[in-house]
C-alpha cells in the first residue's frame, strides 16, 4: 500500500498549489490514499465546506485537521455530514461535533487515519497518548494499516508518540510547525516517522504568513495582524509511505518538495 499526504494547506495559495501539482503526484507516485491536512485551508485558520470540496476534487481521500480546526466557525455548519474530514480525536471527548478518525476500503484491505493534537506549547486537549492507546487497540481489530497526523509543536513530543506506538500503527506524520523536517525514518518495529511533513502554501513567507508582520512583532513585540502572504510564490509539501501488504509495517518513506528551488520533476 502506498499512501501520499500532503502537509498544512496554507490559505488560496495552498489551494492553488495543491490543485497543480496533486494530480500530478499522484500520476507520478500512484498512491492507493492520499491524505491532506487541510486546517489552514481558508485565510490560514479553519476550513469552510467549499474549500473542503475543492480538497477532495484535487484528489485527497481523507481531510485532517489541528488547533484551528474550529477557527473557522462555519466548519460547524458541516462537519457532521463530512465523512472525509476528521479533526483530533483528543478534542474534549463527547463535548464536540465531528469525527476523529476513519477508514477507507483499498482493494480488499481497509486503511484507517487517525488525528490527534499534542499537548505541549497548545491549547488544552485530552492526552493524546491514552486517547490514541485506546483508538488504536480498536482500530487494530479491523486492519493493521493505521495512518496517524500528529498535530503538535514540539520535536520531542511527535518523537515519544512514534516511539511509543512503534509496530502498532504504519506512519506517524507530523504537522503544525509548517517547515518539513529532515528525520524521515522506519523506526524497528516499523512504524514510518517524519517529525513534520511541512506546509503546502506560501514561500516567501515566514510559515505561511506576510514577513513584514512576522518581523515587526519580532522587533517591537506590539500586537500584530497576521495574513497569509497570498502574493508569494508557492511551495507544496508532502511525503510518500510504502507500507507491505501483509503486515501493515512500513518499507519506505520519502519526503517531497516542489518549490521554486526544488521544481517538480516528472
């Protein structure tokens, strides 16, 4: 099984991207799923359910989300219905609308996503490691290909959450930091790992947003209004995850880029 999942998608500049080069992915890789975190989808905070359409007809199977996933409150109009779009399942458990994880068929196997935000530098959530330990354990009476984004801040956390459901789920990806990392890696007992897979949008700005708004609160620490740096050339992050088809652990991770100093390549 191979599974593509493309990192923060990043206000109309990340729609754009995705809409370009993600048909063009998957004609290239021809991954089985692809899976993209779409919770800075609309004006970098939240997701509307247009924009959740426009995702799917790039060709995403599965939308996750993060800390802005109720930033955008008309997210609250659909998320019931949207079987697709799945927010951190460590979000205040039966207080909240939507769904935390899913599983889509592939053939005759069944590949289950799991969301979860971490804990450290974020907005209070239930522990991501007891919810997953549970979800999990369920998930793994049905399929032993479970795909997990992991939405945290810190390098250190992401790292203790692979480590510590090494052999139990197929990939733990990271998200939220926006910049991709360089520590794709098959732990032992073969769970891929990438600390974070990167953002999908601007590339001219500081994680997405206009610099010179990014640099003032730097240097003067005065309230500042963040915007997506929308006239920026753009930038698509993702990675590729091989996993055997017989056991549900991971053979193979490779990261992607496509930017002006990394173009696509056919």
């Amino acid at each position: 099984m191979r599974i593509l999942f493309v990192g923060d998608v990043m206000g109309n500049a990340g729609q754009e991207v995705l809409e370009e080069y993600l048909p063009k992915l998957k004609h290239l890789y021809h991954p089985q799923a692809t899976i993209v975190n779409g919770e800075n989808a609309t004006r970098g905070r939240g997701i509307n359910e247009k924009v959740y359409k426009r995702i799917l007809n790039c060709g995403a199977d599965v939308v996750t989300m993060g800390n802005h996933t109720w930033d955008n409150p008309a997210i609250t109009d659909f998320i019931q219905s949207a079987k697709k779009l799945i927010r951190p399942a460590n979000f205040s458990a039966g207080q909240v609308p939507g769904i935390g994880y899913t599983t889509i068929k592939i053939n005759q196997q069944k590949l289950a996503v799991l969301n979860l935000q971490g804990r450290v530098f974020m907005n209070p959530s239930d522990d991501p490691f007891a919810v997953a330990k549970e979800v999990i354990a369920e998930l793994r009476k049905q399929t032993n290909f479970i795909f997990v984004d992991f939405h945290a801040e810190t390098t250190s956390e992401k790292a203790a959450f692979s480590w510590y459901f090494d052999g139990q789920v197929s990939a733990v990806v990271g998200t939220h930091t926006h910049v991709q990392t360089n520590d794709a890696r098959i732990l032992p007992q073969g769970t891929a790992f990438l600390t974070d897979v990167g953002m999908t949008g601007p590339y001219d700005g500081i994680i997405g947003m206009k610099r010179q708004n990014v640099i003032a609160r730097f240097l003067n620490q005065m309230p500042t209004r963040f915007e997506v740096a929308e006239d920026s050339r753009r930038n698509l992050s993702a990675c590729l995850i091989d996993i055997d088809d017989e056991t549900g652990r991971a053979r193979k991770i490779k990261t992607i880029q496509i930017n002006a100093d990394h173009p696509f390549m056919q």
